[in-house]
C-alpha cells in the first residue's frame, strides 16, 4: 500500500474509534413470566340529602290589652254612677274590674291560647364515602436470557415484553 492509502486508511480508524467506545444498544425481547396488577383504592366522597317534615310548636300570640282598658274605663264610670258616698268608691272599683275583665274577653274571643303546631320542612344531609378500585399499573416479570427480571409499567404486555438492551464494557 502506498503511503498515502496508509494515511488515509490511519485517519478513518482514529475517526472510527469514538464510535466503537460509545455502547451498543439495541432492541429484543423477553418471555413475561406474570403481571400483577397495581390496585388502588380511590375515595369519591358524595353527599345524600333526603327532605323530613318535622313538628314545630309556634308561639302563642299576644293577647291584645285594649278591650281591658277600654272595659275597665267603661265599668268604673259605670260603677261611680251608682251608690253614693262611701259605696261610691267600692261600685267604681267593682266596675272597673268587671269591665276590665268583659272588654278583655271581648277583645280577645278570637285569639287561641296555645301556638299550635305548625309542619316544617328540614333538609337533612351527610357524606357517604364511595369507594373506587382503580388499577394505578402493572408489575411485570419477564425472563430475559435465563434470568428474571421486575418492573412496573403503565400497561400489561401480553405474552412478550419489548426490551432495550444496552451493551457496555465495564469501566475499572
């Protein structure tokens, strides 16, 4: 070879070596030997209402105060007007107390003692836990070359799992 073949032939071995000492990688594949999905269990919180009706005592109204006062004005002057002196006192104070007690029957003949009871809507609500299963991924072991090996991927592989396989020479 002449010497400038040599020298081409030199600089393309050198060029070359980077190359060589970079690793190898390539594709392959290896016998799934199980998958073993990764379960999870998810809380959903959700809330139930149901709508009750309940029983509710209501206040007793007022009573009105006007009929007493207008009877008890009414009576006493009634009562003054009769009997003299003495007894004059006693009939306007008679009077006034029985006016006083028929104005405020009056007055108050429509009005009931008690509230009553009156039905009241109530809404009534609580949480309910809802519990989900949910298969968050899958461990896989596969046998590559002999050996056995475990990972976790997002989804089951079949048969067969796809492998990168990437050769190095062991650095000392």
């Amino acid at each position: 070879m002449n010497l400038q073949a040599k020298l081409i032939a030199s600089v393309l071995c050198v060029g070359a070596l980077p190359f060589a000492a970079q690793a190898a990688d390539f594709e392959d594949f290896g016998r799934v030997v199980r998958v073993t999905p990764q379960v999870e269990q998810v809380n959903h919180p959700r809330q139930e209402c149901r709508t009750e009706y309940v029983q509710v005592q209501q206040p007793a109204p007022q009573r009105g105060v006007g009929g007493a006062i207008v009877g008890g004005l009414i009576g006493g002057l009634a009562g003054n007007q009769v009997g003299g002196g003495s007894g004059r006192s006693v009939a306007t104070a008679a009077g006034a107390i029985a006016g006083a007690l028929v104005g405020d029957r009056v007055d108050n003949a429509n009005t009931p003692s008690s509230g009553g009871v009156q039905e009241q809507q109530v809404k009534q609500c609580r949480t309910v836990d809802h519990w989900e299963s949910r298969t968050a991924g899958y461990e896989v072991t596969y046998d590559y070359r002999g050996r056995n090996y475990t990972t976790v991927m997002s989804y089951d592989p079949g048969e067969r799992v796809r492998l990168r396989v990437v050769v190095e020479p062991v650095q000392r």
